[in-house]
C-alpha cells in the first residue's frame, strides 16, 4: 500500500545532484542489440506461468498452516521460512500481471487475484494502472513517478526507516479493506480518497491513482469487494475464537517478513540517483539493477525474474523467465565498454552499502 511517510532530502542534494551529474545519452547499439536478440523470447510460457504461481501458492499456504499449528519452536522458525519465500514469490506474479497481455494467459489474473491477491490482501489493482507509469519514459523518476524516490540523496536515517515501516504493511492492508472500503461505499467523497491514496503499491506519498473507468471500474469494484469481505471476514474468525490469537500472530509476522523482504529488494532495485529530471532510457537502465548468476541468493530475494531488473527496464513487456536467456545473450554480444555491463552487481550487501555511503556523503 502507499506509503504515508514523507523524507526529506539531505541539506543541499539537489543542487550536489544537478553539480555533479551529467546527462547520459542514449547508447543505440545496447537498445538495438537488446530488441534484437530478444524477439523470439516474448511469448509467455502458461505451464510454467501457472505451475510456478500455483505450487509457489500451494506450498507457502501448507508452510503457513504448519508454522501455526506446530507446537516446535524449531518447526514454527523453519515452516514461516519457507512460507515467506513460497508466499513471497508468489505475491511477486502480481509484477507480471500488471505487464501482461492477458489474451496471452487467459484467466491468469482472476487465478491470481483468487489464489493470491485476495487472500493476502493485495489484489492486482494494487499495481494494475499504477506499475506502468514508472515504465513510462517522460515519468521513471520524475515526481510523477509512483515507485520512485531519490533515496541516495536523501538523509541516512531514511533508509532503516523506509525499510522498518514495511513491517506495518499487514496492518495496513487490514484498515484498507476491512475498514475503509466497506465505509468508502455509504460515506461520500470517502471513496475517491481510497481509491486515489490507498490503491496502489507506490513509494511516492505524493502520487494519487486516477479513478479506473469502463471495464476496468467494474473489475477493481468486484475485486475490491471480495478483498473486503475476507478482510472482515478474517477479523471475525479471530474475534470469535475460529482462529487463534497465536495463529493470527504468527501469519501477521509471516506477511510482516514478507513486505519487509520486498521492500529490501526495492530498495536495491534501483540506484536511486536521479533528483527529478527525465531521464534516457540508457539513463533508467543504469539507475536500476541487474543481480545475474554466478550469484544464488538473489534467486530468493529477488525472484520472478526481478534480479534482471535493469534488462527488465530495457524490455518491459519480455516474460520473466525469458530474462535469463536475454541477458546472456546481450551480454555476449556487446562489447566490454558497453553500458549494458555496468548495470550488474554481485548481490545484496554491496548495493545497501552503496546506497547508504551515498546517504551519508549527500548528508554531511
């Protein structure tokens, strides 16, 4: 859900920003070589897409209902891990939905919204209608853009805390769909203020949503009804006893580790650098991150096809497990100095560090 925090930037990181960076120019041989080599892999595989989404749902759910009814200390630690990474990466289809063409995968977004999005409480018009437009050239990083902020340049304590409120997003999403939405319907003017400010994964607190019209209205009402009656639905069962104080604590910790293990990987998605101009499509590709192999713990932080973010910035509509493919043969065919090697880290630890050293230099 939208974050209602509003960070400040370091004393002086813009002008520093606008000082010291140039405009980077758009490298043709990269953008070419990349439509090029790539346009056999743009059709969507729907076994792997439906086998992947529902066994990554499947298992997370078994895992969740073993942590809760364990009675080991030790079963419920290792059953929430692995409830976590399966519901993790099952939640992160919502990504795919929000670029695919769904006459490719008929039925994959109802399957989704059903299997996943409604029972966690994030339905695919979360990132449907919103997603798109950090895609959009003239918006990534501009303050038009819904999942952008320059967290490089702003003060180091905006770091810990950006990650640290994500632990309240179960929370969050409870208000939104047991309380507000049943009220957004018999309260006037209430119901455009939660579809426009609490519809939407975005960590830009200034962005509003527009209204969804036509086709679009009826699908994100009929959606947003069913996510409100399990809400309710949900507190009801715990209120009355069906489920236990014990076991809602322990899935409310699981959802808590699972949006706090997203937004370290969104954190690290991007560098963060740009203080608000419009930026070449070289530019948003170096502003983001590729995390590719010999590395393996990305394949659990970053998965659905999210540690070739970069690539994927380069080839939005390109589906998930082609990205792999792509970026070999990207990567083999461009040349050393080429622009498209520069966007490749060795995992986690190296990018928060960087991000948080260019923190703290921009806060001094």
């Amino acid at each position: 859900m939208e974050s209602t925090l509003s960070f400040e930037r370091g004393p002086g990181a813009a002008a520093v920003a606008r000082n010291t960076r140039l405009p980077i120019a758009d490298d043709k041989a990269m953008l070419r070589a990349a439509a090029e080599l790539t346009r056999d892999l743009i059709a969507p595989n729907p076994r792997l897409y439906w086998a992947d989404m529902v066994g990554s749902a499947l298992v997370g759910y078994a895992a969740l209902a073993v942590a809760v009814t364990a009675a080991s200390t030790v079963v419920i630690v290792a059953a929430s891990v692995v409830a976590v990474l399966a519901l993790y990466r099952a939640l992160l289809f919502i990504h795919e939905v929000s670029h695919m063409k769904h006459s490719a995968l008929p039925g994959f977004r109802t399957g989704w919204n059903a299997l996943v999005g409604v029972p966690l409480l994030t339905p695919a018009f979360m990132y449907e209608g919103v997603h798109n437009l950090h895609h959009a050239k003239t918006r990534y990083g501009t303050a038009d853009d819904p999942e952008y902020l320059p967290l490089a340049l702003m003060k180091p304590w905006t770091l810990p805390v950006f990650i640290l409120v994500s632990a309240l997003a179960p929370l969050g999403l409870l208000i939104r769909f047991a309380i507000l939405s049943p009220l957004s319907w018999v309260v006037p003017g209430l119901r455009r203020i939660v579809v426009e400010r609490y519809s939407a994964l975005a960590i830009n607190p200034q962005f509003r949503r527009r209204m969804p019209e036509g086709e679009a209205l009826v699908r994100f009402n009929r959606t947003d009804a069913a996510a409100s009656i399990w809400a309710v639905a949900l507190i009801v069962l715990v209120a009355t006893g069906v489920i236990s104080l014990r076991g809602f604590g322990i899935g409310f910790a699981i959802g808590s580790a699972v949006a706090v293990l997203n937004q370290v990987r969104t954190l690290v998605a991007h560098l963060w650098e740009n203080e608000g101009e419009q930026m070449t499509v070289t530019a948003q590709y170096l502003d983001s991150v590729n995390v590719p192999p010999p590395s393996l713990l990305p394949g659990l932080w970053a998965p659905v096809g999210l540690r070739y973010h970069a690539l994927h910035h380069l080839l939005p509509s390109l589906p998930y497990h082609s990205l792999g493919e792509a970026h070999r043969r990207i990567s083999a065919a461009l040349t050393p100095d080429s622009p498209y090697h520069k966007a490749s880290y060795t995992g986690l630890p190296g990018l928060v560090a960087k991000i948080g050293m260019s923190t703290i230099r921009r806060g001094k």
